[in-house]
C-alpha cells in the first residue's frame, strides 16, 4: 500500500510539471497570437504555428537588421515585456526593462 501511495505522489508530481510547462506554453503561444491579430486585424483568427514563429521571426529580424542603434535595445525591450511565466508575473531572469 505503500508503495502505491509513493507512485502516486511521483505521478501527481509528474503531472504538475506538465501542467505547469504546458501553461508556459500555452502563454506564450497567446501572447503571440495577440500581438500577430492585433498587427494583421484578423481578430478571430489563430495563425498557424509554423507561420506564427517566422512573423515573429521576421519582426525581429526587421528590429534587428535596421541601421537604428536602438532596434536591438527596443526588440530586447520587447521580448521582456512580454517574457512572462506561468503564474503570470515578469520572469527575474528576462525582466530587462528600462
């Protein structure tokens, strides 16, 4: 009996790490696809992945690839505005914002 309660705490355990790393996901997924409808105006669409990730990687691109001293400082902003965890606060390592 004891040894089913400790897989079960291991698999409730497991199943918390998913969890969590799926809300990880699932945020940073949203963020993106906001600021992809609100740029496109297609407010009740959701982009596919595969073309979601290269808008993303064109806009830097485009912040990044400017004569502008400050794009690489306004993208890096950028991303750290937007680099949330799962429980919804600023990341302590991504939090760069001046």
């Amino acid at each position: 009996m004891e040894a089913a309660r400790k897989r079960i705490a291991e698999l409730e355990a497991e199943k918390a790490e998913h969890d969590a790393s799926f809300q990880l996901r699932w945020r940073a997924d949203m963020r993106a696809i906001n600021m992809w409808q609100a740029e496109t105006g297609e407010d009740l669409t959701w982009p596919d992945h595969a073309d979601l990730v290269v808008w993303l990687l064109k806009k830097l691109h485009a912040m990044v690839g400017t004569e502008n001293p400050t794009a690489l400082h306004a993208a890096d902003k950028a991303f750290a505005d937007y680099s949330i965890d799962a429980m919804g606060s600023f990341h302590p390592m991504m939090d760069r914002r001046d």
